[in-house]
C-alpha cells in the first residue's frame, strides 16, 4: 500500500517532466518504482 502513495507522490510532484512507471512483478513479492527523465531510466 505504501507504494502506491508514493507512486502518487512522485506523480503528481514531477508532473510532466519525469515519467513515473509503477511495476508489479509476479512471484518476487517486490515492486518497482521506475522513474524515466531525459530518455534515461
């Protein structure tokens, strides 16, 4: 659940400008937040 506010977070804090990509793999128990700015992850 904390991931998900943080997700929110850096959304709406970089607006436009950062890419912010929420991913939630199968079968490791773990997610991963991406953030993609300028072409680069």
């Amino acid at each position: 659940m904390f991931y998900f506010h943080l997700y929110l977070y850096f959304v709406n804090f970089f607006n436009y400008e950062v890419q912010v990509q929420l991913e939630i793999p199968t079968g490791n128990c773990q997610i991963d937040l991406l953030i993609r700015y300028a072409g680069q992850l």
